[in-house]
C-alpha cells in the first residue's frame, strides 16, 4: 500500500471483530460477554470501539487513526468491560505490536475468556506517517487500572505475545464480574522511531552451532532443516550522545526459529558474555546503555526450518 505524504490512509489496516450481538445498558446479555454495548458514555457509545490511541500528555479524543510525529510519544488503551451480572473467567488481554519498519502499523488489542461469548474480541488503531518508523515501547509504561486498585497496576510484556496478560478486578487472577463498576483500563506508551532519526545500527552474521572464532561469521550459510545455528548481532550507537535502556528487536531470517532462553550480551563490562531475558523477536531485550560510537554484541540460537539461509 503506498501512504502519500499528504493524506490519511484511504483504509485503516486494524479494525475490530467478530460481528457479535450487540446490547444496550438497558438489555444486557445472559451469558459473561465483553464489549458489547452500544450506548456506553464511558467511552463515547459503542464499546466495540475499544481500543484507542493519543498523544501522551494531551486530552485529545481517542482515536482509531492517527498520524504520529517524530519526538512525540502516545499512549494506547484497550477498555474492557463485561456486560453481564456473570463472572467471566481466565479473562486475558494482548496486543500485537509490530515489530517491522514501515510508513503505516496496524495495532490490535484482544480480550478473550474461557467463557464469555463470544471467547475472544478484537479492536485495533492504525498509524502512519510520512516517513518510515518502528515501534518502542517502555515496558514500564504497560499498566492496569479499575475502580479497585488505588494505583496503576504494572503489566509484563507477556501483554505482546499471544498467551497476554490475566486480567480481573480485586487481584488479577482471571476473574472479571460484570457491571460498569468493575470495568478496566490496559495502557501503554509507544514512541515512534523515525529511520532517519535513530542512532542505532545492527549487523547481523550467522554461524552453525559450534564453530568458533571470527571468521566463522557469515552473511550466509548452507544449512538442514533441523540444525542449530548461532545469530551474532552488531549493535552501535552512530550518535554523539549516550543512550539509556536501549531496547533491541530483530526479525530473524525466514527459515528459522528462535531458542528461548538463548540470548547472549557481549560488551566491554561482559567480554564472555551475560544471559539477559527477554524474546528478541517480539517483546525486544533491554541492553542497557551505549555510550557515544559505543557497541555491543547479541547472539541468540534459532534453528532451521528450511535449508537454504541468506
């Protein structure tokens, strides 16, 4: 789809679903269901309109579309509200953050339950820009509020995988009853990077598992479904100043699949290297700092699907 540098995308690529029954606050449903009121005011009418985004620190409506700009931030939330007098169960919430560089992202949050109907709703906001940019996001900044809790509830970045988050509204444990009173808030802030504006480079290398020394790195390799192979991933810091709590996501080649638990950080206070958390594929992994011109090293395992890797 090509996005010209003066209007919107003619269709935004996240939309919500599935077609459901819809009720209103005088006709509610039977069963444990969510987000199926049309004439909610706590979100502006109908509640299949539940996920929404603006710029962090302003009191701009909710939108489903938004041009985003370079140096701002926004924040995005996903409402959830059972309509029903029944308790819902195992109620879950997860987002797809897109993780790929491009001028227009689509970003879809759901709400699913083992006994709500229907099991799994979605929603989701499109943003774009004239140039091309990535997602980041401060895992710090996911959170959870409801009438109960007196202050925002941190979140894991389990929120951007598909198992997400168990939501509820004493504790969260899964459990969400019915009811305006017991409706929730997930929130998170995102800030775009712009291509040309972000001073991080990567190099990525691969190797079979085994092999040693420099020259073992290379930008293409001859390998068997089945085999195990080593990601090497050069990071560097282009820019004049210091960078904190950077956060590194990378698509690995097609063909392969990432390990778990594999991911290594090799820089000047790890010359051997450190296990560090996280799934560099998805969520992304926190490497700390990078000092001016300033570089690190990441190796994660992954293994082959198919044989031919470039």
């Amino acid at each position: 789809m090509l996005i010209h540098s003066t209007t919107i995308p003619a269709k935004p690529i996240a939309g919500w679903g599935p077609k459901r029954k819809m009720f209103t606050k005088n006709t509610l449903p039977l069963s444990a269901t969510f987000n199926s009121i049309t004439s909610n005011p706590h979100i502006g009418g109908d509640e299949r309109n539940f996920v929404g985004i603006r710029e962090l620190g302003t009191n701009n409506p909710w939108s489903s579309t938004l041009r985003i700009n370079p140096g701002r931030q926004y924040i995005i939330r996903l409402y959830v509200h059972n309509n029903s007098s029944r308790i819902a169960k195992n109620v879950r919430a997860n987002f797809n953050l897109p993780i790929t560089t491009a001028k227009i992202h689509g970003i879809t949050g759901g709400i699913e339950s083992s006994n709500s109907k229907p099991s799994r709703i979605w929603d989701g906001v499109t943003i774009w820009a004239t140039e091309e940019f990535n997602i980041f996001c401060d895992p710090s900044s996911i959170q959870y509020y409801n009438n109960h809790f007196k202050e925002c509830v941190p979140l894991s970045e389990y929120l951007f995988t598909k198992t997400g988050v168990l939501l509820g509204y004493e504790t969260l444990d899964g459990n969400f009853p019915g009811g305006l009173q017991h409706e929730g808030y997930v929130t998170f802030v995102i800030k775009p990077q712009f291509t040309d504006n972000t001073p991080i480079t990567d190099d990525l290398k691969m190797r079979s598992l085994g092999q040693t020394g420099v020259d073992s790195w290379q930008s293409t390799l001859d390998a068997q479904p089945g085999d195990l192979i080593e990601y090497q991933i050069h990071i560097k810091n282009t820019s004049d100043i210091t960078l904190e709590n950077v956060r590194i996501r990378k698509e690995l080649p097609l063909h392969t699949a990432y390990v778990p638990d594999t991911i290594l950080l090799f820089n000047t206070n790890h010359p051997n290297g450190i296990a560090i958390p996280g799934d560099i594929t998805t969520t992304g992994v926190n490497i700390g700092g990078l000092l001016p011109d300033g570089d690190c090293y990441i190796r994660v395992r992954a293994k082959v699907t198919e044989a031919q890797l470039q």
